[in-house]
C-alpha cells in the first residue's frame, strides 16, 4: 500500500510517499512559500506511483476524535467545529483535504491526528480547574499536540541507546516554529506542555505560550479589541516575535540578531531556554527520575547553542553536556558527556513515518 502524507506548514508542503508496510520511502519532496495549495498539490512529483491513500497529521477535531479516522463529513465538521482552538492548523488542514479530494478523487483520505499519543495521559494530567459543564460540553481539557513527532522520539531514542523503552524516563523537545514538551515514561506520554490548543505551552515562533488568561481579557476591555484581532494578534505577532521585535520569530533571526547587539532577541532566547529547562526538571519530578532528553524539531536538531542553555544548570539532575559533541551537525547523535548520568541526544523526527504507520494500521484494519 503506497500512502501520501503530505505534512502541511502555514508556508510549506513537505510530503513522503511511503511504501507500507515495508515502510520503503518510494519519494520525498518540499515545497516553500506556498500561497495556493491546490497549485502546490499540483507540483508534487508521484512519477508513476500509484496511490493508495493519502494521510494527514491532522492537529485537532476535539474529544471523540483523538486517534486515526478515515475523513468523513463528521470528521471535517468536527475539525471546522475547533477551527477557533487551532486557527493556524486546521485551516491549512481542511484545505489540504480538500484540495487533496479533487485532486485524487476516490483515494481514502485518513486523518491522524495529533492528541493519538498523548491519550495515555492519567486524568489529573489533562483536567482544567473549569466548571464542569465545560468539560463534559465543550471539550474543554489538555488534548496535547506534536504527538506524531513525540511517539516517533520515544521509538527511536531506545534504538539510538539500546536499551528497553521500558522503563526508560524520558523528556522529548519537540523545538521548532511550534514548540512543546513531552514526559514519556515506558513509551507512553504521561504529560506535555501544549493543552486545549497548540497556542498554549512553550512560547512559539509567532503564537504566545502559557498566558494568564485574565491578561487576555483585560486587553480586550482596555483597547475595545474583537475576538479576531486578539486572536491575529496572538497567533501571527506573539511568542518570540513579540518578546524580540523580530518579525516571523526565528531563532536563527533571533541567534542572529542576539549575535549583532539586539537585546531583545537575546531576552527572548533566554525566556525560551528558561521555559525549556523549567520543563525538563518539572518532568523529572512527574517522571520520579530522568534517563534520557531528547531535542529534535528544527531548533532542537541543529541549535547548539540553544541546547546548551536549556541544558545549562541542569547538572544537579544530572545532565552534562559534551561541548564537542554537542557542536556536531550531523545524524542523530549523542550529545551529552560521558560523566552524563543522564543521556542527551539531538536527532531528526520523522513525523510522515507515524502517520503512515497509523494510516496503514487503520486502513489494514490490524
């Protein structure tokens, strides 16, 4: 069975079309500053692959879809129906599927989305101190996100040490443009940092963190603002690009300015380091120890220095960093000391692999 899965960015379409369940890469591609997805649809070079399927990492539909569904009319209502809790995702989603549709009409469409991993999460790690009509009417609870890219990390940091995902205490980074936390135990999630929406958590590129929701409330009262123009303010200016004036919130733009004298930048790296290795010891507490931290994503794979701050006084729990180690660029590695009673490593997700195990696994029926 040959599955698409094309992996959609606010800018970007990257995709693999994967032969399972062999799971041989049969061709990959990307494709940058996409206005229109139907003509990016377009470009993406099948050659003579056949297709039987096309799957999504689909980000949110609320609770009764928080594992792999083939996409039905429920399914994108349900997806419309979270589109305020996901304006930056499910957006781009439904007009991928859409589009995807027309493009291959009669190719079962599968959603996987995102909270699939994080359903093992104990109760009081997803309740919100809410009325309780919120929750059991509105859906108002931690759902979790990036699980693709988290279960892919439990999976691999096991092989990269070989040792038993059992009952090894880990701490996934998932560091990118969208940025969260992952405690996995045993190779279950047992908490994360982003909750009802991929807004909340670390602080992302454009989208704010965790933000006391009454601050909120008092902007909107003082200056008279509407729920849109919050929410644009908060999903395309927030996070590091509010915290440094530096538009698009990049942490190579960031490093980079920090590096020219821009104070701002260089707060920003620090509150995101800050919130990176608050985390990491908080979930060495939910976890009763830690075995291993894993950075992955965009910043977490290939920033050195942003490794090294979030690592740095974390010595007490027993992470060390190896400066050399830590300086290399290439292949998942290794990063930490040999003294190291904790191991870190950097490493490439690989979130078209889950989905296309998911899909397989639906479509197959196993």
């Amino acid at each position: 069975m040959n599955i698409l899965v094309p992996n959609l960015g606010s800018t970007s379409l990257k995709y693999q079309i994967l032969e399972m369940p062999v799971e041989r890469v049969l061709a990959r591609g990307r494709l940058e500053r996409v206005g229109d997805y139907r003509a990016a649809i377009a470009e993406i070079r099948l050659g003579d692959t056949a297709i039987d399927a096309v799957a999504f990492k689909a980000v949110h539909a609320g609770p009764r879809y928080r594992g792999t569904f083939l996409i039905d009319q429920a399914v994108e209502a349900a997806m419309e129906e979270y589109l305020p809790a996901a304006p930056a995702h499910n957006a781009i989603y439904l007009t991928g599927i859409r589009a995807f549709r027309e493009a291959l009409p009669g190719v079962p469409l599968v959603a996987a989305f995102e909270p699939e991993f994080h359903a093992t999460m104990p109760e009081y790690a997803v309740r919100y101190g809410v009325p309780g009509e919120w929750r059991e009417n509105y859906g108002i609870r931690r759902y979790g996100f990036h699980g693709a890219s988290h279960q892919f990390v439990a999976g691999r940091v096991p092989e990269l040490l070989a040792r038993p995902a059992a009952p090894l205490r880990l701490v996934s980074c998932h560091l990118g443009g969208s940025s969260s936390i992952c405690a996995i135990r045993d190779g279950r999630s047992i908490d994360t940092t982003m909750g009802f929406s991929p807004q909340s958590g670390l602080e992302n590129a454009t989208r704010h963190g965790e933000l006391d929701v009454f601050a909120v409330l008092y902007m909107m009262e003082r200056c008279g603002w509407g729920l849109e123009e919050v929410r644009r303010q908060l999903t395309r200016t927030g996070g590091l690009a509010g915290l440094s004036g530096v538009a698009g919130g990049d942490v190579r733009d960031l490093e980079n300015a920090a590096a020219a004298g821009n104070t701002h930048a260089a707060l920003a790296l620090e509150v995101f380091a800050c919130q990176v290795k608050k985390t990491i010891g908080a979930y060495a507490a939910a976890l009763g120890g830690l075995d291993a931290v894993a950075f992955t994503g965009g910043i977490g794979e290939n920033s050195a220095r942003l490794r090294a701050a979030c690592c740095a006084g974390l010595e007490f729990l027993g992470v060390r960093l190896d400066a050399e180690r830590n300086e290399q660029v290439s292949g998942d590695r290794l990063v930490s000391a040999d003294s190291s009673t904790v191991a870190v490593l950097a490493l490439a997700t690989n979130e078209e692999l889950i989905v296309a195990r998911r899909a397989w696994r639906r479509l197959a029926g196993a």
